[in-house]
C-alpha cells in the first residue's frame, strides 16, 4: 500500500515537472516541404516596448539570429542566395508583458476530533505583479507574403544579473523550444 501511494506521488511530480509545448499555429493548406530557402524580413527582430533596454540591444539581436539560423539550418531549411528571395522570410518578436497573479497562503491548523481540521485557520490573498519575455517566430511565404508558421515561448524575466553565456544559452533555448514544432 505505502509502495503504491509513493509511486503515484512519484508520478505526479514528474508530471508537473514535464513543460507545457510552445504555443504553435499554421496554415495547414500549405506543403511545408517546398520551403527550402529563408531570408530575413526587414525588420528582422522587434523588441515591445521598443525602448526596453533590458531586452533591445544589438548583442541580443546577434543572439536571436544566430539562435534561428542554427536551427532552421538543423531541420533543413538554408539561406537563399546573396540577393535572392528565400521560400521563407523570417520574423522574430520580443515581447514583454506585464502579469498579475493572486497567491493564497494558508496559515495554521485546528484539531477536530482528534484530526487536524480541512480548513486554515487564516488564510491571506495578495496580488503578485511580474513581467513575462515572449520570443515569437513567424514565417512568411517569401512568394505571397502571407504568414504561414508561427510559434512562441514565454518565460519570467527575473532581476538577476546574467553573464553573456547566460543569456545565449537562454535564446538558444527559446529558439529551440519555438521552432521545435517546424515543419508541422
């Protein structure tokens, strides 16, 4: 009996540890395979806010394209030619959103009957504000312009000082994590 109990405390901590997939959407009228080739839109990266400092800078901008253009190059896709147009155009966004969560904290316990009661015996609400970094990756036909994959990622921007193979690491990740689900 304790085995089983454990092993289905076991089971739900690996379930919550497991990450959600990187939102993803698609024109499913199109042959993913004939896109081979990919140039970048015109702007390349956009940063909202645009005057945000903490994630607009030229080093974060070499980051993001190397990032993409690693792993556009791993599921097959390469740059077009000097002066062509690529099958694809490519567009990365930055974004950062402010959020706002309620956490509830339960404090103490009374006995009842001999057994610890089911409710606290106070409990305080309070509001958590964050801010949230999207990494968004749109793929445009380069023939039609119309959008035909996007893909994103989020992850809580924190206050803390990171060195530059943090933040590379970091980008790479996001990258990875959105284009994970290319071609569909």
């Amino acid at each position: 009996m304790l085995r089983t109990v454990l092993m289905i405390g076991l089971a739900c901590t690996l379930a919550a540890c497991q990450s959600a997939p990187a939102p993803r959407d698609y024109d499913q009228s199109r042959d993913f395979t004939l896109y081979r080739t990919w140039t970048w839109a015109e702007p390349a990266v956009v940063y909202r806010p645009a005057d945000d400092p903490r994630i607009q800078s030229d080093l974060t901008t070499q980051r993001i394209r190397e990032a993409v253009s690693g792993q556009l190059d791993a599921r097959g896709l390469r740059p077009a030619q000097e002066g062509a147009q690529g099958d694809l155009q490519v567009r990365t966004y930055m974004l950062i959103d402010q959020r706002q969560d309620n956490v509830t904290t339960h404090y103490g316990r009374t006995p009842a009957w001999g057994v610890w009661a089911a409710d606290p015996l106070y409990s305080e609400t309070r509001s958590v504000h964050y801010q949230v970094t999207t990494l968004q990756i749109d793929l445009i036909d380069g023939k039609d312009g119309q959008l035909v994959w996007r893909g994103s990622t989020s992850d809580i921007l924190r206050d803390r000082q990171l060195t530059p193979a943090d933040r590379s690491n970091s980008i790479f990740t996001m990258v990875r994590q959105v284009l994970d689900g290319y071609p569909p």
